[in-house]
C-alpha cells in the first residue's frame, strides 16, 4: 500500500522558506502572488494486511516522528 | 486561486533524506515498510483572471523556480 502524508506548518507559524520563496518569485516578476507556504511530502510504501491497519500506522508514524505536532499538522491519504 | 504544487525526486535518484526517515521508522519498530520518499509540496495562493491562465503562470513558476528538472519532477492542482 502507498501512503501519501502531507505535513505543514500551523497556520500562524512563520514559514521563513515560504516567505522567501514568496520573495524570489516576485523579483522574477510573477505579479499577484498573495502567498506561498511550503511543506513536506512523505510517500511510504508499506506492506500491511488491510487500509485500516495501514492508517492506523501511518498515523502513529506521524505523530511520532513525521511531524511536529506543536508546530505542524498533517494529513495523509492511503492507496491500495 | 490556489495552486497546489508537489515537487519530488525523478525514479532513480537518490533520496537521503527519505533513507533517513526509512532508517528511523525501522529502528522505532514500524514492520514492512519498503521505501519512503520525501519531496516538497508549495502552495501559492495567487491572483489570476482565470484557470488557464494560473495554470500557465504556476507551470513557469516551477520550470524557472520551484523545481531543479534535471533532478526533480513535479505536478500540481490548481483550485478556484
């Protein structure tokens, strides 16, 4: 099974790549950019016996190390 | 408008940071796990007249910016 995790910062927190990134793309004239927040993508190809255990497993992993829940959230899709 | 862009490595390129997480999910006791690849995920909220012309504006972004092609793949959504 594959497991897609997005993982990004809170609303609120100071996302210093974003705003950078944000920066670059208006010095390269890119006009009416409002904003740009930038995250993490995992993509986990895991062997488990059915989507229920696979969530319940992926979701353990992010609490446990993917994300840093006092900062960030995350959320994950999980494919056959 | 809001663009959702993921940027991830091409098949075949070394992933470090991916082996790393790999590494550290096994050593934590998560079972049968076969690969972890982890790429970036931006999203741009920008001022646009109309879907066509977002989607053009964010696939220049990420040919002149937002991805390294030689290395790098990437795709995106683009969401009214």
């Amino acid at each position: 099974m594959k497991a897609i995790v997005n993982v990004y910062l809170k609303e609120g927190v100071l996302d210093p790549q974003g705003k950078a990134v944000h920066h670059a793309l208006e010095s390269m004239n890119f006009k009416g950019i409002q904003g740009v927040r930038i995250g993490k993508q995992i993509i986990i190809n895991l062997a488990a016996a059915n989507e229920t255990q696979a969530r319940e497993e992926v979701k353990e992993m992010c609490e446990t190390l993917l994300a840093n829940t006092v900062i960030e959230d995350y959320s994950f899709e999980i494919y056959a």
